[in-house]
C-alpha cells in the first residue's frame, strides 16, 4: 500500500495579488528604464530636430502672420510619420507664432491653459475651424496656440537678507 501525496495547498489571494503588483512594478520600471535609455541615446538627435523645426519656423515667420503659422503647421502635420515629427511640427507652430506679424484677434478667445476642459473644447473647435474635425494630430499641435498666447509668467522668489 503507497502512501497518497500530500494535498497542495492552495496559494493565498495576498500572495497572488503581491506577485501580479510585483510584476506590474518591475514592467513599469523597465519601460521607465526603456524611455530613459532611449532618450539618452538619442538626444543629439532630438536636439538637432528642434532646432531644425526652429529654423524653419523662423524663415516662414518672416513673410507670414501667426494663423499662417497655425496652418502651415497642420499641414505638416499631417504628413508625420510619428512622435519626433509631431513633436518637430509643434515647435515649428510655437516658434512660427511667437516670431510672426501680429494677426488681429488671434489670441481674443483662446483660453488659458491651466483651464483644461475650456482648453479642450476650444482646441477642438479650432481644429473643426481650421477643417480637420476629430483629428488627433491637427489638437495635439493646436496646443501650441494657447501655449503662445499665455506662455507661463515667470516668477521670481525675493532674495532673502541675510
């Protein structure tokens, strides 16, 4: 007569649920890690992209105005193959407004960007304007419009007497 196996116990639900956060936390710190070492690779790159995008955002400001810009830029965007192009595309917008003639009333109705859920809305409906209606790209780059309007207000903390 053999002795039958002793039964296994079941794995407690804590324990289950450690390990899948445990998982869950090592992927995310290699995609963190990922993101980190890709950057850093590809810096030089990246940098070079910017000011490529600056460049040509400087020459076109010359001979237009800032909605010229805007257009300009969706129309680029359009064509981009990725996140580096897109990227690229909202420089040159941001870059293109700040040195452009003045267009009357470009800036009247855009909002603040720290109003997000006007923000969005106006992005939306500006992108619609502009003849793109849903158009992931035409509102990510259309961001740069309120970016350029309202850029951030440098603050400055008093020196403290010693």
């Amino acid at each position: 007569m053999s002795i039958p196996p002793p039964k296994k116990k079941a794995m407690p639900w804590w324990a289950i649920l450690l390990i899948a956060f445990g998982a869950l936390a090592f992927l995310g710190l290699l995609a963190i890690g990922g993101v980190v070492w890709w950057v850093s690779a590809n810096k030089d790159r990246l940098i070079a992209v910017g000011r490529e995008g600056s460049r040509e955002a400087e020459a076109f400001a010359r001979d237009h105005d800032q909605s010229e810009c805007v257009d300009e830029g969706i129309r680029k965007v359009a064509s981009c193959d990725g996140v580096l192009c897109e990227a690229q595309m909202k420089i040159f917008t941001t870059t293109c407004i700040r040195d452009a003639r003045r267009t009357p009333g470009f800036c009247d109705d855009v909002p603040r960007m720290h109003d997000i859920v006007n923000t969005s809305r106006w992005v939306l409906d500006e992108c619609s304007r502009r003849g793109k209606p849903n158009n992931s790209r035409c509102t990510r780059l259309v961001q740069a419009v309120p970016e350029a309007c309202h850029p951030p207000v440098a603050t400055e903390e008093p020196d403290e007497e010693e």
